[in-house]
C-alpha cells in the first residue's frame, strides 16, 4: 500500500497500529487533515524520531532516534554511491541507535537478531544485494565512498550504468510514448488557480530539522504563498498582505509573496509551515501507474485574508 491507501485502511478499520520512522505523514500526506484523523483513529502509534513531530503528537509511544553525526554508518543515494557516515558526536540523553531500537523490538517480539554493529547490517545487505558486489564494509570506510556498480574488489566503481547495454537478452532497451493525463482536479469557475507545492531553498521536506535551525529559520521564517504579481493585483492585495488560500478540502492563511517566476493562475506554497500546512489543501488521488498523489497540482481560488502582514517579495 501507498502512503495514502495506508490511511484509507485505517480510516476502514483494517489497519489498527502503525510504526512510523523518520516520516511525518500529518504534515507530508496530502489531504492532511484525512491523514491526520487516520493517525488520530489508530489504536497504537509508535513513532521514531529525533524530535516531537506532528505525527509524534499523536503517538502512544515516542522512540528517541539518532540523528547522522551521531552514528556510524552507510548511506546510499541515487547516484548509486554508497557513503560511509562517522559518528561524530555522542547521543544526546535517552536516544539510540535506530538499528539497536529495530533490534531490541525484534527480539521482543521473539526474532534472534543479533546485530553488534552497523558492519554486521551492511555485511547481510551484501550478501543478498547484487548491487553491493565488491563492495564491504572495509572498503566503504576506507574509501569513504564507493559507486556501485562495481567490477572487481581493487577496481573503481561504474560512473556510468548500462554503458555497454541493457540487462536484456539483446542487450537493448525499449522506450515507448506515454500519454500525458489531465489533472484529476482542474481549474473551474469556483477554484480558477492552480495550487503547486515543494520546499524553500532553506527548509527541506516538513522542516522537522531545518525549522529547528535558527540560521534557517530566520532566513525563511514565515509561510508564504507565492504568486505572479498581475495575480495580487486582481485579487487586490499587495506583496506582505495576508491571504487566504481554498481548496475543497480545506483553508490556510499566509502572506503573499509577490514571483515573477511564478505563471499567471499559478500558487506556489512550500509544505513546511505547520502554521499554513500546505497539505491540508492538496488532493490524495493517485496517479494510475506509479501511485503519486496530486501535490503538484489541484484547483484553488485565493482572497484577501483583510489583514496587512509585513513584506514579503
């Protein structure tokens, strides 16, 4: 199941409990507040995190996590280097290593994991992942990074993939055209704008961290929404007035930002401001071949909030 299809479940009784790590669906999942009722519904929520989330708050059970500077271990990104990471400062408190809390909740549930460290987890993915052939634990921290794939032991990894072929028995791939799909919500006379969301340049994903980060924070401190300045114009509100953004699901108020790279009939919000939480406005459905929600577009309509806010351009 998606994300989303987990929490229709909930919502119809066949999901009852929940382990969350690192996620923060009560503000990431679009239709928040769906989501939200859904982790308010479960009967056990445990959640695993460095810090009390919006998700932790509906939790039964909060896990101190660790956070990267405070262990050991590999990382791999879809540049397909495997990136050894080195504790760099002890754990704060009541917190622990993520593993040894997987750990501890395995064997009280009856499994005989005996991991002693990270080097035991990486030498298992090995063992079972063609992808990490020639590479170890050894070489990872030797060489701080290693790309994959990888020929030979002593030898560099492939910067390139598929370069002399495909995995295929004629080594050749097949591309085929795809039809593009109209939105599942579109623009009308009642919600005649576009809503896309994403992240500011300082604060990724929900800014359960970098909201945290008083540098960051005070960089880009307040939920805005930006729009095309003929846009503002109409609406009849100048760049730092409050306005109140509507989709059928629900409404949140912010400044305006007056975006010259914004389209006309386009609003930008970033997904990070529990203040102004972006997702209580985006629609759930889902693409019919990957299962992506509609974050990046749902129809919407803007008006003066009535209140004037500082500047925001």
């Amino acid at each position: 199941l998606t994300v989303v299809e987990i929490m229709d479940a909930v919502h119809a009784g066949r999901i009852k409990g929940m382990y969350i790590m690192g996620e923060n669906p009560a503000m990431s999942d679009p239709d928040a507040g769906h989501a939200q009722e859904a982790l308010a519904k479960l009967e056990h929520l445990v959640v695993q995190d460095l810090f009390l989330t919006e998700t932790a708050c509906f939790a039964d059970v909060v896990l101190p996590a660790s956070a990267w500077p405070e262990k050991d271990g590999t990382v791999t990104n879809t540049n397909r280097q495997v990136q050894m990471g080195r504790k760099a400062i002890e754990l704060p408190g009541d917190a622990r290593q993520d593993w040894w809390i997987i750990q501890e909740i395995a064997r009280g549930i009856g499994l005989d994991w005996n991991y002693g460290h990270p080097r035991d987890v990486f030498a298992e993915m090995a063992a079972v992942m063609p992808s990490l052939a020639n590479i170890t634990w050894e070489r990872v921290d030797r060489e701080s990074s290693v790309t994959y794939p990888c020929p030979a032991p002593d030898e560099p990894g492939s910067d390139i993939v598929f370069g002399d072929g495909f995995p295929t028995p004629s080594t050749r791939g097949k591309l085929v055209p795809a039809e593009i799909l109209p939105a599942d919500e579109m623009p009308d006379d009642e919600y005649p704008m576009i809503l896309t969301t994403g992240t500011h340049l300082e604060h990724w994903h929900t800014g359960a961290m970098s909201r945290r980060s008083l540098v960051l924070d005070a960089l880009e401190p307040d939920a805005v929404a930006s729009v095309n300045p003929d846009d503002l114009g109409e609406i009849g509100v100048e760049p730092g007035d409050m306005i109140r953004v509507m989709t059928r699901r629900g409404a949140i108020e912010m400044k305006a930002r007056a975006d010259v790279a914004v389209p006309r009939g386009v609003v930008f919000i970033a997904f990070c401001f529990v203040e102004a939480s972006a997702n209580l406005l985006t629609n759930p459905a889902l693409d019919p071949i990957g299962k992506i929600p509609d974050f990046k577009f749902c129809a919407v309509k803007v008006e003066s909030a009535g209140r004037v806010g500082g500047a925001a351009e």
